[in-house]
C-alpha cells in the first residue's frame, strides 16, 4: 500500500496546473495545488444532490494528495468542465442529454477526463437512460464489466468484493480507450449515502457500502494513468 501512495505523491509533485486535460495533464493539480472535481448538471437541470464528496477527504488522509473536499456544479455542456480531471454524474428517473451535452461528454472524455456515473437509489429508469445516452456518445465502444484483478480496485485500498446493502452481487462497469479506463459506471448506489448529509438515503436501493473506498481508488487511479 505504501508503494502505491509514494508512487500518488511523486505524480503530483511535479506537476503543473490543469488547463485542459490531456493523457499528459490528467489528474494534475490547479494552480492553488488542490485537485478539482466536478458535480454535472446534465439534460434539464438534472443533477446529483446526494453524493457524497467525503472520499475526497479520505484520499487526502491516505495519500496527502489535496483536494478541494468538495465538488463544484458545472454544466455538461460549458468549455468549464475540461478544468476538472474528474466528474461524477448520478441521479434518478429518466433524462434525455442535448446534443451539445453528448459533443462536450465525448470530447472530455477523449481528450483526459474521467466520469464516475452512479444510479442514485439503484434507480433502474436512470441507469437506462445512461446506457442509452453512452451508446448515443460512444456509439463504437460498449460497457464492460471490471475484472476483480484490475487495478482500480488496487490503487490505494484492496478491494475483493463490493459489499451491497442487500447482500446482492453486483458489477462496476466501464468504458475503455487505449488500454485506459475513462468512465465507470455503477447501476447500483456508488455513494457514501451515510456521508451524505440532509435528507439523503439509499431509499431501498441496493447500496454499496463499501462506495467511499472505491471512490477513493478511482480518483487515485485517474491521477496515476
């Protein structure tokens, strides 16, 4: 574990600040030296309220890389998005992104980016409006289940299992360009609802309860690939 911390360390001692993400800027810190991150607002306003930004605490006590410790709400569509190596997208019900919306996903996520998209509640209506949207942007690529062996779920906490709060199997899966992971995508609730704060709960979904350190990883992992 310490290995992979020291090698997390030396990536960002170096680095420069952010301006567009690329395969070379990915993952660097801003200017202030925090790592930013970004909450989508996609289709009509739709956007996560929920998800919790606690793993981004939790990766600065495990390998001093700093972030903001929180996310910022920027719109799918605007030039802003490429500051932030790192999105998270999750939501429920069904939604319909714009055309803009599906041009700027697929530039970002070409040109460095990395998506964690989540259904919130384990919402199986949001999760196939996702599906349906990815296809629209990625027509040539599919969504592929993530081997155990992988390294994102070796990069900062060891990872054999998702624990589900029913108990339930479920799979992460993911979009792959040039030997590289660039989008994760979790039908069932990727997020520390317990961190969450206000009103928020799983509301009878299939949580992960394990979410926080998995989240920790891949932010990990998109600093180091």
């Amino acid at each position: 574990m310490m290995t992979r911390r020291i090698l997390v360390l030396a990536v960002l001692a170096s680095a420069a600040p952010v301006v567009m993400p690329t395969s070379e800027t990915r993952g660097q810190p801003t200017a202030s030296g925090l790592v930013k991150c970004a909450n989508l607002v996609y289709g009509e306003a739709k956007t996560s309220v929920c998800f919790s930004a606690e793993f981004l605490s939790q990766l600065t006590r495990e390998t001093h890389i700093l972030t903001e410790g929180k996310f910022a709400s920027i719109q799918l569509e605007t030039a802003e998005l490429f500051v932030y190596p790192f999105a998270i997208m999750s939501g429920e019900d069904t939604f319909e992104l714009t055309a803009q919306q599906r041009d700027n996903l697929r530039s970002y996520l070409t040109g460095g980016g990395f998506l964690v998209a989540s259904a919130g509640c384990s919402d199986d209506e949001w999760a196939e409006s996702f599906r349906r949207e990815i296809q629209h942007v990625f027509p040539e690529l599919q969504l592929k289940p993530i081997d155990p062996s992988h390294p994102i779920f070796h990069t900062v906490y060891d990872i054999d299992r998702l624990d589900c709060k029913r108990g339930d199997t479920t799979q992460l899966e993911a979009l792959e360009m040039d030997g590289k992971i660039v989008l994760v995508f979790s039908p069932d609730g990727l997020n520390d609802t317990g961190q969450a704060g206000g009103k928020c709960c799983c509301c009878g979904g299939n949580e992960i309860l394990n979410s926080r350190q998995i989240n920790v990883n891949l932010l990990a992992y998109t600093l180091t690939h």
